[in-house]
C-alpha cells in the first residue's frame, strides 16, 4: 500500500513523536508513505477567517504539487496525519470543485509559482482511516504480540475527523467507535467517553485562556470519572491541548489530574512490541510510565519541555473589506 503523505508543521516539531510512531508502524503493516516534495503550512485556522483566497492558495498549493508528483503511481491518495490538515485540505479541494470562481482565483494565485489545481484530482485521507478502513482490524490483530490486557483508555477523536466529512464519512460524526475498536485488537479496555468529540478548544489556548481551560478540563474530568490511565488521540493539537495544558487546568482548578495523552500510533506500536524510544515517548508533559507499566514497558526518562506560552497569538484585525477581497465568498 502506497500513499503520498503530508505531515504537516506540528508533526515536524511538538508531534514529533506521532510521526516517528507513525512511520515505525507503518512500516510493520506494509505501509509506503512518499512525502510531498516542497510542501507549506495548511495555514491551520485563523488564516482562512481572515482573507479567503490567499488561505485557499496556500492549501491548495500543497494540492497541486501532490497531484503533480503522483506520489502513489497515479492514484492521488494523500494522507495527512494531522486532523487539521486533514479538514483544511479536504475542504479546500471540496470548496473549489463546488464554487468555479473561488477555483479560478485560487489557481490565478497559483499560477504565479508555475502551478495548477484541478478539483477532484486528490483524495485526502487522515492517516487514522488508512489503518481502519485500508489495513483493517484483522491484519492489525496479527501484529499484536504485546497485548494492551491491564490497559484501560480513554478514546478522544476530537471535532474534525469525523465533521464534516468532505471526502466521505470516516465514522459516526457524534458517537464514533472505530478508534474503541481498534484500541480493542490492541487488547486494551476501553472506558464510556461521553465526550469523545467533543472540542479541545483548538487555538482558544492562545486568544482566550478561560475558554480553553474550561474546555480542557471537562475532558480530562471525563477520562477521569472513567479511571481511564491514558487518553488516546488522533491530532497534535488536541494531543498539545490536553497534555500541555493539564498542569494549568490543575492549578486553575484545584485539580488533580494526571493522565497521560498518547497518539493512537504510540499504543499499536507498543502493542506489535515495538520499544517506547521508537515510538517517540519521553516527549510528553504528563508522565506516562504509570501507564505503561500496567503493560510491562518502561518509556525513556523524559525530556526536558517548557509550558506553552500563555501570551496570545498576535493575531492581525479583521479587514473591513474581507468580503470584497474574497470573491464574495463567506
């Protein structure tokens, strides 16, 4: 199985640890990732709120060079681990393909680097979709030699895998279940999580920190009233969110909580018996080894990590003209 693959800014940095499990387990399932050459930012979230065309050009260069490059021998499938790339790249191709004037601006925008995107030329796929749907339950059951039995998680999708669903429903847009499955076929036990996608707060950590802590809590309250001993996850920033962020929700709010926020790739990987080093552990903030000792696996001693900034983003005003310079789009 061959796959273009976009990783993404975080997964260069604070996710590092995603892409390492990713890559070790990728290999171990017969998966082939060809990375987009010359790939940008997605531009994340705040961008496309701000000035639509040039957010629009920015994803869909990374659009056009994978269509261009042909990463899988023609079929265009590009997998973005990242959920907010996933949403943002997904919906860039499914917004030009419905709107021919937000597509001819874009692609005049692109034509200044020598490049050109036709709608419907990629198919975007989240990274957690190829693993279900591609590889599927049974041949991730027969790479288990390290079940996760004493192991009980706490499955976190967040809000934008599973909405809205550009390129096809990936689960249940409220209650999915696929990632409980497969946490499952690793062998571990998975707690009721009513709040399963519910949202993180995303960037609200950086305009409006009351929001976001009280956003964070009631998660992390949730895997708690389960006596879940790790939630699981999908994206870097839910991961940043709930991890970085759990000292600041305890001394906020005279709580407790320790519970460790592992990527979905970081438990199948101990699970086929892969080392923590491997999977990119010792990176975290919440120390997992409590965890991890229910299953017999020692992480490395941690790293040293400084607590994200509490400063705000300095984020520009919003152009009185937005309208105009968007080609009437909203």
């Amino acid at each position: 199985m061959k796959y273009g693959y976009y990783p993404g800014c975080s997964l260069e940095r604070n996710a590092i640890a995603y892409h390492q499990s990713a890559m070790a387990v990728a290999g171990l399932l017969g998966i082939e990732f060809v990375e987009v050459e010359d790939w940008n930012c997605c531009g994340a979230t705040e961008y496309i709120a701000l000035n639509l065309v040039p957010a629009y050009a920015l994803i869909g260069r990374n659009l056009a060079l994978a269509a261009q490059q042909k990463l899988n021998g023609g079929g265009n499938q590009l997998v973005a681990p990242c959920s907010a790339c996933f949403l943002n790249l997904s919906k860039a191709d499914t917004y030009m393909a419905e709107n021919a004037r937000l597509a001819g601006l874009v692609n005049q925008a692109l034509a200044a680097g020598g490049l050109h995107y036709e709608p419907g030329s990629v198919r975007v796929r989240h990274l957690f979709e190829i693993v279900v749907q591609d590889v599927g339950y049974d041949a991730v059951a027969a790479k288990v030699s390290k079940p996760l039995y004493n192991l009980r998680l706490a499955p976190y999708y967040g809000c934008l895998i599973v909405r809205p669903g550009f390129h096809g429903q990936v689960d249940h847009r409220e209650y999915p279940t696929s990632l409980d499955q497969l946490m499952r076929t690793l062998g571990a036990k998975v707690v009721d999580f009513p709040v399963k996608t519910h949202c993180c707060g995303g960037h609200m950590t950086q305009i409006s920190e009351e929001t976001a802590l009280e956003l964070i809590r009631r998660i992390l309250k949730n895997a708690a009233d389960y006596q879940a001993d790790a939630i699981v996850t999908l994206c870097p920033m839910c991961q940043l969110n709930l991890d970085g962020y759990q000292e600041q929700v305890n001394k906020r709010f005279g709580t407790d909580y320790h519970l460790p926020v592992l990527y979905f790739t970081q438990l199948m990987g101990l699970a086929f018996g892969l080392p923590p080093a491997v999977l990119g552990f010792g990176k975290e903030f919440v120390d997992p080894a409590p965890a991890l000792a229910k299953i017999g696996a020692e992480p490395p001693a941690p790293e040293q990590k400084e607590q994200p900034a509490k400063e705000a983003l300095p984020l520009p005003a919003m152009p009185a003209d937005r309208r105009s310079r968007t080609g009437g789009e909203s």
